[in-house]
DNA sequence: TATGGGGCTTCCCATAATGGGAAGGTCAAG
DNA sequence: CTTGACCTTCCCATTATGGGAAGCCCCATA
C-alpha cells in the first residue's frame, strides 16, 4: 500500500505521515524498488493510533509515550492512566483560562449598545479604564 | 522611556514591542539619537490595550481591527460589539472541543484499572477497540 | 509503443506568537 | 576610563500542519 492509501485508510495526510517519520515518532517505512514507502495493515493501525491520540488533544511529544506504553508489553496501566489523567487536567486547565475570557467579555458586551454610536465601553475597558 | 520601562509599564515584553512594530501593529516608535527606541505614556496605553486585548484571547489580526476602532472615533460602537461577539463564539466552540476530548478522555480513565498490570482500555480504544 | 494523468519523492516556505541568545553599540555611575 | 545594565539587529526554535515546485514513476488507454 503506498502512503496515499495509508492516509485514507488512516486519517492521517501523506504529509504528516512523512513528517512523523522525519521526527522519529514512526518508523522509517519500507520502500518500494522505485523508493516509494510501502505501508501494511500494521502500520496504518500505528498512523490511526497517532489520529486517535491527537484527536483527544495528547500533543505529538505524549503521542510518543502512549505509543512507546502500546509496544511495550511489559507495560503498567498506571502509567497509561496517569498520562491520561495529565491530559485531562491540561485540558481543564485550558479550558478554565477560556472560560475566563470568555465571562469578561461576555461582561462587556452587554454593557455594550451595539448601534451608530461611537461610545464602547469595551474599548474603554481595553484602553485601561481602571486606573 | 526606552522600551524597557514601556515593556515595564504595560505589560509586554520588549521582544514584543518589537515585533509589533515590524509587523505594523503599531507604528515605528521614535527614536533617540543613538538609536534607541522612544515611548511615551500615549504609545504605552496602546501597548496595554493590546497586551488586555490578547488577554482576552483575541488573534493579533483582531486586535489590529480593535485599535483601528478605537482610534476611529467616528466608529460605530456595534462593529466593536461584533468583534467581541465573535471571540466568544471562538472561544465557545474551541472549549467545546475540548470539552469532547475531556469527556471522552474521563470515560477512558474510569475504565482503566491503572495498576502494574499491562491491560489497559486506553489503549485498545487508541488502537481502534471499535472496528 | 507513446502519451498523459495522477501519484510519489524531496526540498523549501508559511503559519501564530513568543522566547532565547549572540555580537556589538550606549549610557550612567563610580 | 571602566563596568554593568540596557539597547540594537539578526538568527533560530517552538507546534503541527499545509502549500507548492521540480522531477521521477506507474498504469491505462489510444
């Protein structure tokens, strides 16, 4: 299978499987006599592994780990569990830094007439207005 | 003041004076006859307004809209409004993204028994549990 | 067999916003 | 005058992804 057909069958693009290769987060992939890189079921079940982790927001660095804990049979749980948990909180704690944002200017807007007029008191807000 | 005291006073790192003004954010601050950069309390209230502005989450794009506004003083108080609408809604859909990843995430965890032995839901769920 | 279209290769560039650091000029205090 | 703190510009790195060019390869169809 070449890397076209492992992107569709994996949900990762050509170019990001190159690049993960690159980065050593995957394996050099075999080539083919014409130095096309040749995939197998095996390897595009690692590329959906990745897409799965990354779509739960674990950077390409925990990525890493996760597939590093998935090899190793000899692996704890727990250690799966904790990078999870970590994963967790970093989310939260992302999500509560938006939130934030999000309550202030909420705020701000309604204290905002939204007509012609050009008197904001978001923009009084921004400019400092309490000094 | 040179930049330093204006990085002091308003919050932004000189670093980003800086490139705030190479990349036209704010206009080229004077300058003293060795060279160095001039500010003064004017130019270090609009570096407040931005560093507040990126506080509250918006791109740098967006910040430029805002200080267009603000300098705009026949500005209708409605496009500011907008703006300001269209950062919650961005932050409201990138929180529910990551919201999904949080739950999904916790579902995981509390199926994971996270002792020293190799099992782990996680990573069959990573590694495509559901076919 | 020749030709064309689509896929593959590598290489370079760009993104958003920020920090790190080097090499060298400047200022103020001692 | 020296020293240390500050300024200048320039380059590099980050995170993960996409765009695109130049050139080779494969297969199907005329």
């Amino acid at each position: 299978m070449n890397i076209g057909e492992a992107a569709q069958a994996s949900g990762v693009s050509a170019k990001m499987i190159r690049y993960y290769e690159e980065t050593g987060l995957i394996p050099p992939a075999g080539r083919s006599g014409s130095g096309y890189r040749t995939y197998g079921p095996k390897e595009v079940q690692v590329l959906r592994f990745i897409r799965r982790a990354r779509d739960l927001g674990f950077p390409m660095e925990k990525v890493a780990d996760l597939l590093a804990l998935w090899r190793d049979r000899s692996r704890a749980s727990a250690d799966v569990k904790r990078l999870a948990e970590a994963q967790i909180a970093a989310l939260e704690a992302r999500i509560a830094e938006m939130q934030a944002m999000q309550v202030t200017l909420t705020h701000l807007v309604h204290t905002c007439a939204g007509d012609d007029r050009p008197d904001c008191p978001i923009l009084v807000d921004l400019s400092g207005g309490r000094p």
